[in-house]
C-alpha cells in the first residue's frame, strides 16, 4: 500500500512542477489530486487495522477471559 501511495506521491510532484514551470495561473496542490488523496487514506486505514490488532488487552478483559 505504500508503495502505491509513494508511486502517486511521485507522479503528482512531477504534475504539480509542470504546473509550475508552465506558470498556470492556479498551479494545482497534493489536495487536487484523488488519486493521491485516496491512497493516503487507504494507507491510513490499512495502518489503523495494523495498530488496533496488536494492542494488547487491557486488565479487564484478561480478568474476563479467566
């Protein structure tokens, strides 16, 4: 996943130079492209999932477990 998030990150970099080198009136920004935008958020969610699995179990619910 990140790997893809990089791989666009990339691409629109290079978007957002042409822009400037073409001197656009309005160059576009990170937020414009929705590729980009929804790779992050997936890598987000992917990452939550991750973090939330390898939380350890708090006393109660060990004590519950017994």
């Amino acid at each position: 996943m990140e790997k893809r998030l990089a791989r666009r990150r990339l691409l629109v970099q290079k978007e957002i130079v042409w822009d400037k080198h073409s001197k656009v009136v309005e160059p576009r920004e990170l937020a414009d492209f929705k590729n980009y935008t929804k790779a992050k958020q997936m890598v987000a969610t992917y990452s939550e999932k991750i973090a939330n699995q390898s939380k350890p179990l708090s006393n109660t619910e060990m004590y519950e477990m017994r």
